[in-house]
C-alpha cells in the first residue's frame, strides 16, 4: 500500500538530479518568456507545459509517489483531474457561447 | 470491562494522544504501525487533493479572465518583476529539495541533520516571504493594491512607453487601443474605454494579491510546522534518541511540496506569460 | 481533569461511562461526537423549520400581509442557509456517519479522532457566525449568494455568513478526509470492499464529494467577500466580472452537495429496507457501484442549473444529456430496493415505513428531476414553485426520510433505549401524508407560473397555496412528534437489553453490548460473512472474535 515502501530511504542522487531538472526547467521558462514574437497562446502553451513537468517530476520523486502504492496514485491523480473536469466544462461554456447556431441569429 | 479496566484503557488512550507527533506511539484506534503511518499518509493525500481544487477553483477563474481580457492581462502582467518572481521561485525549488532532504534524514533518524535541513528550508521560505514584502510594497506605492486608491496610470504608462497602448479620441470621449507597434506601426487588437481598461487590470492585480495572498498564508503557515519540527529535531538529536517519529516531517513535506507546486503554477502564469 | 464516573451497577456504556461536560466537549469518541453533532443540528433544524413555518403562513394568503418583502426575503434566506449548509450537509455523514462507520467496519474509531472532534468545533464556529449574521439584521441574498447581488448590493452581514458556511464547508471536508481514510485503512481483518455494508458505500461516495466539492464552494465564496470589501470585479459585470463565472464555480460544488445529502439516505435505506424485509439487498454490487457513479457523475451536471442564466447553449446541451444519463444510477437503486422487498418478510416498523415513504418521495423527486433536466421545459419551469417542489422532494422527501429512518432505526443502539412504536408510526404517516399535502400542490403552482421568493400572489393560486400551508401544518407536527416521544424515550423509554432488537445484520447489531462500550470492540472481528447475510436464523454472528493485540507504547512508554 502507500506508505510501504516510504520507509524505505532513497539514494541523495534522487533529490539532487531533480533539483537539477528543476532548475534548467526554470530557466527554460524564463527564457522561453522572453523569445519575441511568439504568439500569446504559444507562450501560454509552452509555459503551462513546463510548470505541468516541473509539478510532475516534484510529486514523483519529492513526494515519492514513483515508489508508492496504487492508492497515492489514485489520489494524487484524483485531485489533477477533477480540476480538469471544472476547467474543461467551464471553459466549453465560454468557448461556445459567441457560436451562432445560425447565420443572423440575434445577439 | 469494569469502570476500573475502562479507565485504565482510557488513560492509555490520553497517553497515546498527548504523545501524538512523539515517538510513533500506536493510536488506540489503529492495529500496527504500518497502518497508522500509511493511513497519515492517505489522509494527508486526501487533504492535498482538497488544496489542489481550492486553488484550482481560482485558477479556473483567473484563466477564463484571461481568456477574456487578453491584452489588459498582459499589459498588467508586465507590472510584475521577473527577476523577483524567478527569484522566488528559486528559492521555493530549493526549499522544496532541502526539505525532500529533511525527510530522508529523518527517516535515517538523523535528527542534527534533519535539523539543519529544515532550518535551510526555513530560511529560504524567510526569504520568499521578505521577496513577497517588498514585491507587494512596490505595488502599494504604484497604487496596484485594488483597494481604494487603486489607479491604473502607471499600467498605462508603461504600455505607451512600449507602444502596446495608445490613446485616441472619437466623438470627445477617450479610448484606450491596445496592440502591438511593430517596425514603428501599431496595430490595434481592442479598443476599449479608460475605465473598462482600469477595471480589468484591477481584475488582475485582485487576482493577483489573493492568489498570491492564499500562497503566501500556506508559506507562512508551513514555517510555523516547520519551526515546531526544528525545534523537536534539535531536542531529539540532544537527548541522543536512537529512533524518532518520522511522519510528522514526512507529511509536512507532502505540505510543503504541493505549495511549492501551486507556486510552480502560478510564477509562469502571473509573470511570465504574455511578455 | 476531574471526570464524574459511573458508579452504577450495569455495564458501563459510552453514554454514562464519565458525564462530565468537559468529558463530552473534549471527547475523541466517534459516538459521542455523533451525539454531539446530532444535538446541534437537531436545534438548527428546528430554527430552519421556524423559518419555514412563517414563510407557509405568508403564503397562505394571497396578499403580503404577514411579513414585509423584505423580511420574506430573509426568511427564506434564514431557512435555505441553515436547513442546507447547517442541517442537511452534516445530518447523516457527520452523525450516522460517525456513529455507524467504525462499528460497521469493525474497527475502534475512525482514522483521525482529533480531526473529527476538530471538525465539530469548526461546524459549530462557522454556524455561530452564521447565526450571529441572520442575528444582526439577517441576509437576503438567497442561500445561493447569487452574484452581483450578493457581492455588490446586498445590504447586512453577508460576509461574515460567508465565512460561516466557508468554516462549515472545511467542518465537512474533514469529515470527508476522515471517512475516506477510515474505509480505506480501518476496516477489520475479513471485511473485504464487497463484505462491506452498503451505507459503508454510500459514505465513501459522499466524502469523495465532500473532499472534491467543498474547497471550490469555499474559495469561491471567500472571493465574494473578497469582491465586497475590495470591489474587485470578480464577478459583478459593472466592474468587469462576469456572474456566470459565480454560477459556475458554486453549482461546482452545490450541484454534487445535493449527493451529499441523497446519498448518506439511500445508504440508509439499503441497510433499513434489508432489515425489515429479512433479505440481502438485491443487486448488492449494482447499489454500491451506483453510489459511485452518482457522485462522480454527479460532478458533471451542474450547468443545468444555467439553462436560463446565459451560459452557452451548446454547454447547456452537454450537461442537459449527462443530466439524464445521472437518473440511471439512481434507477438502479430504486429498482433494486424493490426488488429487495419483493418476495420479503416485510415487517412495518418505524424505520421501514420512513424507508418506504423515502422510496415514493424520492421516485418523484426524481423524475421531476428530468423536466427540469430538459431545456426546452426547464425554462418554462425554472425559477418557479416546480423546482422548490422538486428539490423538496429529493432533499426533504429523501434525505430527512432517510434521516428519520436511520435515527428510529439506530435509536436503540444509539440511546439504549426504544421509542414508542405507536407514535413513530404515527409520526411517520403524519411525515408522508403533511409532505405531500405542503409540496405537491406547489408542483402544480409551479407549472402554473407561480415565482419562488415571492411573498405575494395572484388570487388565482390562493386554493393551492392555502393547501400547501395546511399540509406544512401536518408535516410540522410530523416532525415535532419525534423530537418530543425521542426525548421522552430517552428516561422512560423501554430500555433495550438485547442487542439486536431487529434481528438485522451488521458488526454494530452483533456488539456484545446493546450500547456500545466505549472502545467498541473488545476483540478486533474476524469477518467470515457477506453484509445482509440473512440466510441463517439461528446464529447471527457472522464473526469470529480474535483476542486484540496488546497495544504497545513507543520507546519511552
């Protein structure tokens, strides 16, 4: 289960290789921010891809669910995806609310 | 079970309670320790999943504004200072690695070098805090708090300096045009009014300050735990204690790693997109 | 601490094994903290029914002459705020919950005894503030807190109420957080997930709600206070913000609250339903797996309470259909609760005639439930006296049923003491018949027309109305009766020497003590059976007791 295998001590080289990635990913994105000319939902792209690794690799190897059980999965899972689900719907309202179902349809 | 038996039972009960973050003593509820320390564990995971969707509710509706208010977003968003905000971020990743640190020297029960691990973490969450004082002061002084003497002429200023912001007249009334001057033309995206413009970028520095206000409050609140912990790592390393409870660090790190990932969230969002 | 402690001759139980008030405001006690909430929301539900009562009698004419608009207005603010985020939410999970939770799974307590006395006192700070707001003025602002409203133009305390239900919500999500863990970690050596009793079920699906809902509610409404005393334009469309949003966010959680309260019922009603019939529920996978399915789901409706409200046609649709596609769960259970009974030893108890009551109540509550789901009639419909009809009927009709059944059902276990089966009966039939009489005709108004929150109305619908108030009448003494015979069965009660008075199944009817002890258990259960294992008249244990471990102290003791 979960906590089994947290007694278990991982080697520093764990810790210290993931700081390592997070610190070129900071500056990637900080660098990424300032390329010129790149279009706003590229940029917003580019960033929020990279804050998604950076989260990923801090809740795998800082919180050690790469080496917990099914049920931290489940739940760290849980969580990323029921925000999905708020962010999807919600955003499907305002994506569609300017379609007109038929040409002249009245604001 | 006589009175006597149950209240024996129950003093144990106390016992155990007043002793909760001691040594790892067995809960009366629970049967081993295993399942003690793991349901800690679920039960702190379950409080993170509640945290993600606590803050995941004001994303969701700082990201439909800015779907909506692009160009106001990101005139505003060029108020905020990178290097402060990369900075900042920095130190919560580091902090993030020492307390991952802690941890495993706590599992090792190396309490003088857990000690000195969440000291570190300490200290850089000092530093994030101090980052965010001055951060906030300089918006104070340029009147960005969206309280009463909220004022958006500085926003607009900066955005006529780099010509993503000009002023037109139609009609007598005034009306602000963002867009972009490139090769020494400006095209325009939107034109909207000088109170549209100043509400909306009050619109982003409210988000703004309860995002980071509510980031801030978890900093705050996690250096508190964490100089509890210094201080019980410190004694325990004193007396010499062979072996120590490791959970309370163990789930104070999950804490401090989620609200490391929130900021991980919000620097690039706040800061960087749009520049 | 000085406690009093028992001194009688009996076996001591947890009611009377120290009675000290410290001993009970300071107990870590799954019971007693079920106790403890169960008084509580016992005196908001008779401040929200106050509410109702005067909100019924202004409506029994047609002219407003009994409460001004203005005080109408918070009356029916009064009554939604309490009987929702005061009575409902916290009713079956945070007593039964608590009571049931660790007898039924076999274990000692729940996983986190401090959070859940932590949870109370949270419970109980957010409904001091919420009372201290209706107190000072009351709010109008409708228990939904509707922005621009709420936000920009309601006059009173409408903040510190926000704060109120903000404490309460995080009262709930650590009840949630708890009980998840509990059915998780806690459950005794045998009790497998399919052994598991189905209100176990229930309560899993509703604290995943309670876990995944309540923050968004909370920080959302935290933002409306924000927007009050900032004036940032976080949702008022003068300043910028869009109400929508608003909607958006708090039917995020509100929409799935309405499982909060339903579900926690329908596990009751599995466990009442299969007692008095003396058979397994039928089609146990299928109820436990629909529990499931209804909150998550349930998750995925919450626009259909924006058919009207501007949001985009196109969402609208998507969340019509998965609308419907939520009343197959709920079909499930009904039909295999029927089917449970079909063919049972049905015994008319108490308890089964609220189970039976919930059932009908539900079915149109339910299905009323579809009109309002289909675009084209929700926006005849909505906003009217349809939907207060129909969300009545699912959360009067079927959540305080199941409320009442699981408090007759459990009374013995709980108090060690019965209660008067004639009057519950009568209470009962007084419940259903005032139920329907209050709510049924305003079904009618609804399609009529006849706006909600209104305090006055056309002649025309005056028959009705008059109807409608008569039938709260009833229902008022309906649910009176209970609190005054409870009471009074508490001293002179016939007290309960056996265990299983039912003869029903479940770890908590085969304690060795009619009351359970303080500790629960004596010996951890080995549980060698499935729930609802009625197949064996003669022995009804269905556990093999294994001597508890010795618990051991840590280094230094």
């Amino acid at each position: 289960m979960a906590g089994h295998s947290d007694s278990h001590v991982h080697p520093v080289s764990l810790y210290t290789r993931t700081l390592w990635w997070l610190m070129a990913l900071l500056v990637l994105t900080v660098v990424a921010g300032y390329i010129p000319n790149v279009p706003n939902w590229l940029g917003v792209v580019i960033a929020l891809t990279i804050a998604v690794w950076k989260a990923t690799i801090v809740i795998m190897n800082f919180m050690h669910v790469r080496f917990s059980g099914k049920l931290a999965w489940l739940f760290a899972g849980a969580g990323f995806f029921w925000l999905i689900i708020m962010l999807a719907f919600a955003f499907a309202d305002y994506v569609s609310r300017p379609w007109e179902p038929f040409h002249g349809w009245p604001e | 079970m006589s009175v006597k038996e149950l209240e024996k039972t129950a003093t144990l009960e106390h016992a155990t309670d007043g002793h909760h973050h001691g040594d790892g003593i067995l809960g009366e509820q629970f049967e081993t320790m295993e399942q003690q320390n793991t349901s800690y564990l679920i039960g702190m995971w379950a409080f993170i999943v509640q945290e993600v969707l606590f803050f995941g509710a004001i994303f969701a509706a700082y990201a439909i504004y800015r779907f909506k208010y692009v160009m106001e977003f990101t005139l505003a968003h060029h108020e905020l200072s990178v290097p402060i905000g990369t900075l900042n971020t920095f130190v919560l990743l580091f902090s993030s690695y020492t307390m991952a640190r802690a941890v495993r020297a706590a599992m090792q029960n190396r309490h003088k070098r857990q000690a000195f691990y969440l000291f570190l973490t300490f200290i850089f969450a000092g530093v994030f805090m101090v980052n965010k004082y001055f951060e906030y002061s300089a918006k104070f002084e340029h009147h960005l708090f969206p309280g009463g003497d909220y004022d958006a002429h500085s926003v607009v200023h900066h955005a006529q300096e780099k010509g993503e912001l000009r002023v037109v007249e139609e009609n007598g009334r005034e009306f602000y045009e963002l867009g972009k001057t490139r090769d020494g033309q400006f095209t325009a995206f939107t034109k909207v009014t000088p109170e549209e413009f100043e509400q909306r970028t009050r619109l982003f520095f409210g988000f703004y300050f309860v995002m980071t206000g509510l980031h801030g409050l978890h900093v705050l609140i996690g250096m508190i735990i964490i100089g509890v912990l210094i201080g019980r790592a410190w004694i325990d390393h004193l007396k010499n204690k062979p072996i120590a409870d490791f959970m309370p660090v163990e789930m104070t790190g999950l804490y401090w790693h989620l609200v490391d990932i929130v900021w991980i969230f919000l620097f690039p969002l706040l800061y960087l997109i749009g520049r | 601490m000085a406690t009093a402690t028992y001194t009688g001759t009996e076996k001591p139980n947890y009611l009377n094994w120290k009675t000290s008030v410290a001993s009970w405001l300071l107990t870590y006690d799954h019971k007693r903290i079920a106790i403890l909430y169960l008084v509580s929301i016992s005196v908001f539900f008779l401040m929200g029914g106050l509410a109702a009562a005067l909100i019924r009698m202004e409506l029994a004419t047609p002219r407003g002459d009994l409460l001004t608009s203005d005080i109408y207005n918070k009356m029916f603010t009064t009554h939604g705020v309490i009987m929702i985020f005061l009575f409902l939410i916290p009713s079956i999970p945070a007593v039964f919950g608590n009571f049931l939770l660790p007898l039924m799974i076999g274990a000692r307590d729940v996983a986190f005894p401090r959070l859940n006395l932590l949870s109370w006192y949270f419970f109980m700070a957010g409904a001091l503030m919420v009372l201290i707001a209706l107190f000072r003025g009351g709010i109008d602002t409708g228990w939904t807190f509707y922005t621009p409203y709420s936000s920009s133009f309601a006059k009173g305390e409408v903040s510190l109420a926000i704060v109120g239900v903000f404490l309460a919500g995080f009262a709930s999500i650590f009840t949630g957080i708890n009980f998840l863990v509990t059915i998780h970690k806690m459950r005794a050596p045998g009790m497998t997930w399919f052994r598991l009793p189905l209100f176990v079920w229930a309560m899993y699906a509703t604290s995943l709600i309670q876990v995944l809902g309540t923050p968004v509610v909370a920080i959302t409404l935290l933002l409306v206070a924000v927007e009050r005393t900032f004036r940032i334009g976080i949702f008022d469309p003068n300043l910028g913000g869009d109400p929508i949003l608003y909607q958006h966010l708090f039917w995020f959680y509100s929409h799935p609250a309405v499982y909060i309260m339903i579900l926690p019922a329908m596990g009751v009603i599995s466990e009442v339903i299969s007692a008095f019939s003396k058979r397994r529920v039928f089609g146990y996978h299928f109820v436990a797996f629909s529990s499931l399915a209804i909150a998550i789901i349930g998750f995925l409706v919450w626009g259909h309470h924006m058919f009207s409200t501007g949001q985009s046609m196109y969402a609208g649709i998507v969340f019509s259909f998965l609308t419907w596609i939520v009343a197959i769960p709920s079909a499930i259970k009904t039909f295999n609760w029927m089917a449970t009974i079909w063919k049972g030893r049905v015994h008319w108890d108490t308890p089964m005639l609220y189970a039976l009551g919930f059932m009908g109540l539900f079915v149109i509550g339910g299905l009323t439930g579809l009109h309002l789901a289909a675009m084209a009639t929700n926006v005849h419909l909505t906003d009217t006296y349809f939907i207060v009809a129909h969300f009545h009927y699912v959360m009067v009709g079927g959540a305080i049923m199941g409320y009442l059944a699981a408090l007759h059902f459990w009374w013995p276990k709980m108090t060690g003491r019965m209660y008067p089966e004639g009057w519950g009966k009568l209470a009962a039939m007084l419940v259903f018949v005032g139920f329907n009489l209050t709510f049924f005709p305003q079904f009618i108004l609804g399609y009529m027309g006849m706006p909600r929150r209104y305090h006055s109305y056309p002649e025309e619908w005056a028959v009705l109305n008059v109807l409608s108030t008569a039938g709260s009448s009833v229902l008022g003494l309906g649910y009176l009766l209970p609190v005054i015979y409870l009471t009074w069965s508490l001293k002179y009660g016939k007290v309960v020497t056996e265990r299983n008075p039912w003869g029903a199944r479940g770890l908590e009817w085969e304690l060795v003590d009619p009351v359970p002890d303080p500790h629960n258990f004596e010996r951890t259960p080995i549980v060698t059976r499935p729930a609802y294992d009625y197949g064996h008249p003669e022995e009804p244990t269905g556990f093999v007791p294994k001597p508890r471990p010795v618990v051991v102290g840590g280094k230094d003791g």
